[in-house]
C-alpha cells in the first residue's frame, strides 16, 4: 500500500509538520491555544515511537486538551495515559515510570502509539472530513513499521473505523467490539478493540481496568507465543 498526501499527490511523511494547514477548523483553534498557552505544544503531536521494532501501534482518536495537546506526546497529562501507560509497563510494553512528562524517561518496548487525527478538535470531536484528511499519516507510520508490525489496538470505535477505512477494508466486515480480536485480510496485522481508556468510560463503568488488561494479556500472550 501507499501513502499519498492529503491532497492526493506525494507519499505523505509519517508525521504532519508541526504548522500543519489542512484542516482549517482544527488550524484556528490550534492558533487560539497557542496565544492562549504559548507554553504548551499547540500542534499536531507526532507518533510516540520505541527503539526498537514496533511489533504493536496503539490508536486513539485525537490529542486530549490538557493531555498530548499540552505536553506533545500521545495520552499524556490526562487521565488516560495514567491508565494506558500502567497496563503497557505492567505487559511489557513500556519500561520506566510515567509521571504525565515527556521527560519522565518512559520507553516503550515493541510498540508505538499514534491517533486517528494528529491535532486536537474542538470538544474532541473531529469531523469526517477531518479524519480522511489525516489518514494518510496513519498509513505512512504503517509503512514505516511494517516489516515489523503485527498488531494493532483502536482505542474506540472511531479508531477503529478510520484504521479499517486506511487499510480500504469493509468496516462491516469486522464489527468493533471490546476484547475482539480480527485477523485483517490480506494483511499480516491483527486488530484488537478496545473501550477508549478516558476518565468518562472509567467513571461510568463502561470499562474497568480489569476489562483493558484482560486485552494487553490477550495480545502479549498471542505475540510471546
């Protein structure tokens, strides 16, 4: 497969530059923030990578406000990456302590986490439009990845959706699901889903810590086997 631009013509680069203009919503509120905040990241945060071979890429949504938005690396300085982070340390994935900085000195191990869209929408919600506009990043960072890449978690059904809508498979085909596992055809990859891993699924109990780490032992149980 090839990544081509947004607008259609150049393999895309696996990350936007930070001055990114294709999505003028997204643009003016970046801007906003940046007048507002001039000491926070403010810009389409790029994959968080590991040294070594990237045998799983995590995908969420979008930059949280506060979160990836404020600090420029993806889920963290909110709640989720407390959560995420945790179970990644506790599977093997990351090494070190997470204290919500990108200096904390937290590595990860065999994995990279990415989102759907690289800036951060307005009440977190990227439009359509917005979504296809960025997915050409997320298929640069596959191809970029993919002599090692054999598995992928979406955080949500978004993810999910937009991974599936990358790959140009049918999303009917493969129903998203907390827990479910889906070997993708024509592809080496397989696609865990879970419940995005935010402080509003928590609180209401749609997902419990439980419920996330039976789904990062499902994966390092199928990926040490």
């Amino acid at each position: 497969m090839t990544a081509v631009s947004a607008e259609g013509q150049s393999p895309a680069p696996v990350d936007p530059p930070l001055d990114c203009s294709f999505c003028p919503r997204l643009v003016a509120l970046r801007q906003e923030l940046q007048t507002a905040h001039p000491d926070w990241f403010n810009a389409p945060v790029p994959t968080f990578r590991s040294d070594d071979d990237a045998e799983l890429l995590i995908v969420g949504l979008a930059p949280g406000l506060r979160g990836a938005n404020r600090t420029g690396r993806p889920f963290t300085g909110d709640y989720a990456g407390d959560l995420l982070y945790e179970t990644m340390i506790e599977y093997g994935f990351a090494e070190g302590s997470y204290r919500a900085d990108p200096q904390d000195g937290l590595q990860l191990r065999g994995a990279m986490i990415t989102n759907a869209v690289r800036c951060l929408p307005p009440e977190n919600k990227p439009t359509g439009p917005e979504i296809r506009t960025c997915r050409p990043f997320l298929l640069s960072t596959l191809e970029a990845e993919a002599p090692s890449l054999k598995m992928v978690l979406a955080l949500g059904r978004i993810a999910h959706d937009t991974f599936l809508s990358a790959l140009g498979l049918r999303r009917a085909a493969y129903k998203f699901v907390h827990g479910a596992r889906h070997p993708l055809e024509g592809t080496d990859l397989v696609l865990y889903d879970s419940y995005h891993c935010s402080r509003y699924n928590t609180n209401t109990g749609r997902l419990t810590p439980e419920m996330f780490q039976s789904v990062f032992a499902d994966m390092r149980q199928e990926l040490s086997a």
